[in-house]
C-alpha cells in the first residue's frame, strides 16, 4: 500500500505510465493526491484500475485510487465524496475494509 503526490494525470500516457510505474514497484493499492483529472470515473490500465474523483471542468485537485488486478476484483462500492475524497470498501479475507484517499493543499 503507498501513497503519493502526483501532481498531475491529465495528460495523454500519462495514467498508463503511473499504472505501469506502481506495478514494477509491486504496489497493490495506492492513493494518489493532486491527479488533476476532471469528473468522476474509472480507468482500466493493462495493471489493474484507476478509481478516480476531480473537480467537474478544471484541471485543479482531484484524487484517485489504484487497484491492481488482484484488488479490482476485491472491490465491492467505492464513492467519490469530492474533488479532495474518495472512499473504496474491499472485500478481504477477514472481512471489509475501507480506502480513503483525501487530499489538502499544504
């Protein structure tokens, strides 16, 4: 599990490249702060899903959620509260858990 700053996924590559990236690293799941993607919405890459929440027409704040392939089929409901939270619940072998990933300007 990890977490990081991107900065920014708004670019063409640039999802896939940050997929690729945590899968050569052996990330399972990863929250991701400043990914200024627009909306609210999912992305399938070739390493697992990218869950995603943003501001609805500016490029600014968002946050996202990586599952891997492993993870994605865990998933059970996720919810985009804001531009700044989203909530993932996962079914595990012990029972559930909820992912927050949230996100606040320094």
């Amino acid at each position: 599990m990890a977490t990081w700053n991107v900065l920014s996924l708004a670019k063409t590559g640039y999802v896939e490249a940050i997929c690729q990236e945590l899968s050569k690293y052996r990330v399972n799941v990863a929250g991701l702060t400043e990914t200024h993607l627009t909306g609210t919405g999912q992305a399938r890459c070739s390493e697992g899903t990218l869950l995603y929440s943003g501001e609805d027409s500016i490029h600014r704040r968002g946050v996202a959620l990586f599952l891997d392939k492993k993870f994605s089929h865990s998933l059970m409901s996720w919810q985009a509260v804001s531009s700044r939270i989203l909530a993932a619940r996962l079914l595990h072998k012990h029972g559930h858990i909820t992912v927050l990933v949230e996100y606040a300007p320094t």
